[in-house]
C-alpha cells in the first residue's frame, strides 16, 4: 500500500526532498525559503514487504523529514525504493524524475581493459579449480572508471569508481528477501539488501553475478543496465568480444521503432540492439511479414514471435552473456536465432562482413525499450 501511495505522490515528495539532500546549494539564494522542519526518527519503512532504510550518497542511514504534518524522503533515497532513475539539471535547475525519451535508462561507455588488466582478470580466475573461465563487465556508467580485479574469498571482485562486481559460484542473494526483476535482456535478476547497500545477483551459466554501489552513487535502474554487459572474456590477443559501439537512436527513430511493434497485437512491447559493430551505421525499423526488422549497413536484424530456425538443422551456442542461441544457413546467409522473452530474435550479415563472433557479440545487445 505504500508503494502505491508514494508513486501517486512521488513528484511531489521527489522534489520537495531534493530541497534536503544536500543539492540546495546549488540554488540561487533567493529562491531557498527558511521553514522549520523536524527529522523524525520514530517512522519506519517497508517497500514490497522487505525494511528499507534510506541512505545518503556516503551510506549514512537518513531520517525522514516532517513538515506541516506531511513526510519527505531524500529524492535520491526515494528514487531507488521505488526503481525510479532521477537526475538533476544544475544548467536549467530541474529534477528530470523517471526514464528519458531514450532506450537506456542511463549513458553507458565501454570498458577498455589494458593487456595488463586482462591478464590480471584472467589470472584471478585461474585459482579457482574448476572456475577459472573469465567473465567481466563490458560496460560501466559514463564517467566511472576500472581500477582493479582480485580473487578473493569464493570469487573474483571487479573495482569501480562507484561500482563493485563480484563472479562467484556461491549465490549471495540465498537466504535474503529480495524482489525479483527481469534485466532488460530477459535474465531473471534479485534485488535485497543485506546490510545497507542495494545488491543484485543473477545467474550467468555455472556462476552468479553480483553488482552493487558501495558509494551509492549509482542507482538501481543503472546498475541492472550494467549487468545485462558482464560477459565471458577469451584467452586471446583481445578481450573476447569484438569492437562496438552504441546506437544512439533518434527520437524518431524511437518512434518509429515502438509504431512497428504497435502494428502486431499481442506483440507490442517493443525490442532494439543497443550495439552496433565499430564502424557500422543504423538505416532504418520497419513491420514486415510477422515481426520487426532492423536493417544496418552491415546487419539485419529481426524480431518476431516466430522461430525461424525451426526446420533447419544447425549447431547450437552460448552466447556471451550465457543465453543459448543455433546458427543455421538457409540459403548462402548464415543466421544467429536465439529466445528473448517472449519472441524470437534473428541476426544475419547480408553481405557476409561481419563474423559468427561478432554477431554473436551484438545478440547480447538486444534489449526491451524503454
């Protein structure tokens, strides 16, 4: 019941608690009013039937404020009990509450890893008998930066500026209550909180994932579009994945890309790759025959509720991120057909430029728009 009262009101009480979250600051000073409040240390929370503490940015448990007998959380503090990504516009003043008009629910930038840093992520698997293939996050929010990797304990623990990753065989989420989500490449994800920080953990083939923001700096709805990027790192001359890069879809291309979703019923919820290989470029959506096809200068893909490599035999794979997937030729073009979801999604290189590996690399990158 509370949830479904604070998202009524949620705009309101976002706002009004930014006043006291320590970004009042950044106010002219003729705009601030002097009231006098009180911290009310006798409320307590719940959120989906598990406790919640609200924390500041340095994890210092927050009271909530009375005013004129109403309550106010943190803005931020609020945001993350209710899944909500908030940010703050210091150039216009305005807190910007909910998604933007784009498919991520936040800007995402590659990691780099040096020669020496995989070789450190490579070595910190090998003491694990029986645990020593190597995985590792693919991409970190824009402006955070890698620091180290180390095994330790049960597992290998990736550092980030404002993030912690942690592949282990032991799912640390057992024995919590937690709430369930689906990351937005399909994988079934857990949130719980076993001290004062936010934890998810999902499966990713034989181990589990576990990302988490010591400093709180990054939010639920950020941290789960990390996650959807951890993936298996080869032993070769390079990081096991190929050279990508974002596609940065227009809004109206987002338009035309949710209208062709709307064409079929039953069907409308709307799918996008979010990566491109380095180098190629987005052309165009549209509806056709039973599904939606995005057409690349080096790629097509499509998304329908069909399996189109039912009849044909072929060999089947993992992909990077652990979903299973075939490869078939029914003509002279290979095709990559593997389940997200509730539909089918088919890649294939028309004019043969790009590698089984590197389309296999841009399948874990079709993702539910949001």
């Amino acid at each position: 019941m509370m949830k479904k009262n604070m998202k009524k009101s949620v705009a309101t009480m976002m706002v009004l608690g930014m006043t006291f979250t320590g970004a009042a600051g950044v106010f002219a000073g003729t705009q601030l009013e002097k009231i006098s409040a009180y911290l009310n240390h006798g409320i307590s929370f719940k959120v989906d039937g598990a406790a919640y503490a609200p924390t500041d940015g340095n994890g210092t448990k927050l009271a909530p404020i009375t005013y004129n007998n109403s309550t106010y959380l943190p803005v931020r503090a609020l945001a993350e009990a209710l899944h909500v990504p908030v940010t703050y516009d210091g150039a216009t003043k305005q807190v910007i509450i909910g998604g933007q008009n784009n498919s991520n629910p936040t800007a995402l930038t590659n990691v780099t890893y040096t020669a020496a840093q995989k070789e450190a992520i490579l070595k910190a698997f090998a003491q694990f008998d029986g645990f020593t293939t190597a995985y590792a996050p693919q991409q970190m929010t824009a402006g955070d930066t890698f620091k180290s990797a180390a095994a330790g304990g049960d597992g290998v623990s990736f550092i980030f500026n404002h993030m912690k990753v942690d592949v282990s065989p032991r799912d640390y989420s057992e024995g919590y209550t937690g709430k369930e989500v689906k990351l937005s490449n399909g994988v079934n994800a857990k949130w719980y909180t076993p001290s004062d920080i936010g934890m998810l953990t999902f499966k990713l083939d034989d181990r589990y994932v576990t990302l988490s923001s010591p400093d709180h700096k990054l939010s639920q709805a950020q941290l789960q579009q990390v996650a959807v990027s951890v993936q298996k790192v080869n032993s070769g001359n390079d990081q096991g994945i190929t050279a990508y890069e974002n596609v940065n879809y227009s809004k109206q291309q987002l338009d035309n890309i949710r209208s062709s979703f709307a064409k079929f019923d039953g069907f409308t919820t709307a799918y996008a790759p979010q990566h491109m290989v380095a180098g190629d470029a987005f052309k165009g959506v549209g509806a056709g025959g039973d599904g939606v096809n995005f057409v690349f200068n080096r790629m097509n893909v499509t998304v329908s509720p069909r399996d189109y490599s039912f009849s044909y035999d072929g060999k089947t794979v993992i992909l990077p991120n652990g979903v299973s997937a075939k490869w078939y030729t029914p003509d002279k073009t290979d095709m990559l057909t593997f389940k997200l979801d509730d539909r089918y999604v088919t890649l294939s290189s028309p004019n043969n430029q790009l590698t089984h590996t590197q389309l296999e690399q841009m399948a874990t990158a079709v993702q539910k728009v949001k």
